[in-house]
C-alpha cells in the first residue's frame, strides 16, 4: 500500500491508537495499578505521589523539549520511539521494588508519553488537514479516554485472572507493544506530497507584546486545573479501594473515567462553537469541581461513579479549550508567539500536575484520607473557572 493510499480515517485511527497506548496505558494505568501496589508493596500515599509526580514531571520536560523545533530525526522517529519507550518503562516498572528506581522509570515513561503525543499528533493533524478533514481530529483525541478505559478493562481482567502488580505492569507493555506495531503500519512515513500554505507575517513581524492580562489569567487558570484534576485522575481508583462503601465501584471507576473522556473533544468543541472558548472552559472547570467534590464526600457507589463520570468528561475537554483559547489569542502576534505562549500553558499545566499528587500524598499522611486533597482540588478548579470567565 502506498502511502498516499491511506485514508484518512485510516489515519486518525493509527493516532486514536497512537495515543490510547502513550496516555490512556503509558501515563494513566498507574491509577488503576496503584491500589495492587499499595497492597502488595505497602506503599505509603505520600510516596505514590512523589512517584505520579516524578511521571508529570516527565511529562513536562518532554513535551516543552518536543515543542523545539531543535530536535534532530524525522517526527515519526521520535514519536515510534516514544511509545517503544512507553512500552520498556512499564515493563520496568515490573522488575522494580525501590521508590528511587520507581521514580526513575516514571519520569522516563513520562518524558516517552509526551514525544508520542506531541509528534503523533503533529503527524496525524497535519495530514488530516492538508486531506481536508480536520474534523477527524477528534477521533485521534478520543484516543486518550479510549486507553483509559482499555487500561481499566486490562488490569480489571489481569486481576482477575490473578495477577499481582507486577502481572499488571507487565500486561500493560505488551498491550503497548502491540499497539506500537499496529501504529507504525496506519501512520506512514511520508505525508502526502501537497505544499503547505505558506502562513502570512503579523503586520509587527511577531514582536508584539502580546502577554496581557487575560493571557495571565488564563495561564493561572490552567496550571490551577492540571493542580485541580490530577488528585482525582491519580488516586480515584485508590480512594474507591480503601473506602469500605466504595469498594464496589471499584472495578468500574477507571473505566467511567475513559468512556467519558472518549468522546468528550467533540462534545466540548461543540460547546466552544456555542460559548465561546472562554466560557465553555470555566463550564467544563465547574463540572468537574463538582465531579471531584462527589469523590471526596460521596460514600454511594452510584455517586462516585457519578464524580467519576464528570472528571472523564471534562478534563481532556478543558486540555483542549484552554490550547485552542491561547493560539487564538497569541496568534496575531506571529507563529513564534503562539509556540512560546503553547510552551507557557504547557509549563503552567505541568507545574500543576507535578505538585498535586505530591500535596495529596502528604496531606493524606496527615489526615488519613485524601478528602482534603481533593476538596482543595475542586476548590481550584471554582478559582480556575473564575479566572477564565471574567
């Protein structure tokens, strides 16, 4: 098959795919693997959140590296190469009992995950745009809540069968491994040979001073919701095990989380082309303020489930506005202004990302629970959706 031959939808399947293995599996199964840690290594919370931190903090180094245009090699090299190493972390994750070394891999697996998303989406969103099927970009999102809700259906059956945390590390980098050849045939080496548009220079050449305050608010608004979200997206499935009235949802938490999240893009770009940006990301914060509080005080499985529910639902939605809200805003002051202001939410979001898990492991080492952690999570995210409104 040639390569121009692919189809579009093709295409965006190989990134769906792409990106449920990289993050559905790679950054996020560490949630529902956690509690069978916690049980089978005595793993205290204060420690499992230096450990999801040390992943974030991956995260952010390598996605603000992916956003240089210094990087040698062809986008498909590194984004192959990020799920190859997504794949040999998890397995390492397996062979592992020390915290040093857990935090090692991590922060690997994190750095992994975020050239997989960077260039595989760089890959697959260009050419769907240049085939003229830019809508397809959201089944190529999807891909985050469907390996979520793949990861959760994987360790819920590995358990099952008996599997100890190990096992389920070990499941997880086979089922990337596979994922990575099936990738590497539906995204192909060359895109299709028509030229890009060439884009036009801002009136000022891009030197305009274009950080103003809205621009800060939202900056602040979105390192508040990667702070807000994390807590919940890290320790729900922990939180459902050691709660003796939540034990029961505990097999269907994770996977609420990915059903939700899968469609969730085109929901909220829905919204977005009603609302406006701006006013359907302080919506979609409010939401899962709501969501995250239900976590914390609920002790009916329907209701938790429930929180579950609003947290998949929104918070790739949220990734999402707050991107195309800065590009739209920054882009009159040149392309160069777009990349450095993408490269400050990034950084904002990851700030928040890295210190919530490490805050909710130490205040559950202080209270006993993670209800205050995730009260002061949604009450981010009510300050977040303030600052992106007004």
């Amino acid at each position: 098959m040639k390569t121009d031959d692919r189809s579009p939808v093709t295409l965006a399947i190989g990134g769906l795919l792409s990106l449920a293995a990289a993050m559905g599996i790679g950054r996020f199964v560490y949630t529902p693997i956690l509690p069978f840690m916690t049980d089978g290594l005595l793993l205290p919370p204060e420690q499992a959140g230096l450990i999801a931190a040390a992943n974030f903090l991956g995260y952010l180094a390598g996605a603000l590296a992916g956003a240089t245009r210094s990087l040698p090699g062809a986008p498909r090299t590194w984004f192959l190469g990020g799920l190859l190493v997504s794949a040999l972390t998890s397995g390492a994750m397996a062979a592992s009992t020390t915290l040093e070394a857990f935090l090692i891999i991590r922060f690997v697996s994190g750095v992994a995950s975020a050239f997989a998303l960077v260039f595989s989406t760089t890959l697959v969103l260009d050419r769907l745009v240049l085939a003229g099927r830019g809508g397809l970009s959201a089944l190529h999102f999807a891909g985050v809540g469907a390996g979520i809700a793949f990861s959760a259906l994987l360790v819920a059956g590995l358990a099952r069968a008996g599997a100890d945390w190990r096992g389920l590390w070990l499941g997880s980098s086979v089922a990337t491994f596979v994922v990575l050849a099936v990738a590497a045939f539906l995204v192909p080496a060359q895109a299709p040979q028509t030229p890009a548009p060439v884009p036009s220079s801002p009136p000022d050449g891009g030197k305009s001073d274009f950080l103003n305050a809205s621009l800060i608010r939202l900056i602040l608004a979105y390192g508040l919701f990667g702070f807000g979200y994390v807590i919940t997206a890290t320790f729900v499935s922990t939180i459902a095990r050691t709660t003796p009235q939540l034990q029961s949802s505990e097999p269907y938490v994770w996977l609420t989380v990915g059903l939700c999240a899968a469609p969730s893009i085109y929901l909220w770009n829905r919204i977005a082309a009603r609302l406006g940006a701006r006013k359907a990301f302080s919506l979609a914060c409010l939401l899962e303020s709501a969501g995250v509080t239900l976590t914390a005080i609920t002790l009916q499985p329907a209701l938790f489930l429930a929180g579950a529910a609003l947290l998949g639902m929104t918070f790739m939605g949220i990734t999402a506005l707050g991107l195309m809200e800065v590009r739209r805003q920054s882009s009159p002051a040149g392309p160069s202004a777009v990349r450095r202001m993408l490269a400050i939410l990034t950084a904002s979001f990851g700030l928040g990302q890295v210190i919530g898990p490490w805050f909710a492991g130490e205040l559950h080492a202080l209270t006993g629970d993670f209800s205050a952690a995730s009260i002061a999570a949604a009450a981010a995210l009510v300050v977040a959706a303030g600052l992106a409104f007004f």
